[in-house]
C-alpha cells in the first residue's frame, strides 16, 4: 500500500539494531558485530543495506570511499510500527490482549512490572 510504513524483515531488524547500538557505521562495522552472533557473509550484509536504503529503512552516506549507513527513523519509532501492526494483526487491536500476551511469554522482573504501573499511570493522566 502506497504510503504505508515499510516493516523490516527480522534480517533487517538485525541490522537496524546494531545502527541503533553503533551509531552511522559501514557495512564492514555491521558485518564484524552480526558475525559475532551467528554466520554472516559480507556480501549478504551488503546486500540487505543496499534493499534497505532503496526501501527508506536506513539512509546511505555516499560521501566517503566506504559507504556509511544509518537508520532512517529511531528505534522508537519502528518499534512502534511493529507493536501497532502485531496488535492490529494477532490481538484483534486489544491492548489488554497485547500486554497479557507479552507477559505471559516471558516472566517480568519487579522492577519491570513496577515500569509498567508507572507508564499505565502516566498514560492514564494524559488520555482524557
């Protein structure tokens, strides 16, 4: 759809992390971390930056011999993408459903769970 924000794939997301971490880096800086976690050739993670920067995921800095890459939009703002459309998607846009989901797939800490309480409160106080 025209004008609909572009999801990253999970590849994708991988290396929109590792900008997020690492700041504006080179494809050689993102393939040395990815190929710290799991086998990664350079070439593959050249290609996905190249896709990426023709989807308006990351932006490519052409000025110097080896490109520089950097994401298009902040972590923040992709996470949100992805929250609204998995709630949209597999929880029928309940929030209540979302929230139950995630804690029920991993245990919260105290201090994760008092978090939440907080950002309930403050979400509470702004929505008339």
């Amino acid at each position: 759809m025209p004008g609909e924000p572009l999801k990253p794939t999970d590849a994708e997301l991988e290396i929109l992390t590792v900008l997020w971490s690492r700041g504006p880096s080179t494809v050689r800086d993102v393939h040395e971390i990815i190929a710290t976690r799991k086998p990664a050739q350079y070439t593959t993670v050249l290609k996905q930056l190249q896709v990426m920067a023709e989807k308006g995921l990351v932006r490519r800095d052409e000025t110097e011999r080896s490109h520089v890459y950097q994401p298009a939009r902040p972590r923040e703002w992709t996470q949100r993408q992805l929250a609204g459309d998995l709630l949209n998607r597999a929880f029928d846009g309940s929030a209540k459903g979302l929230l139950l989901g995630a804690l029920s797939a991993r245990k919260a800490s105290k201090k994760e769970l008092a978090e939440l309480r907080r950002l309930l409160d403050e979400y509470r106080k702004r929505t008339p």
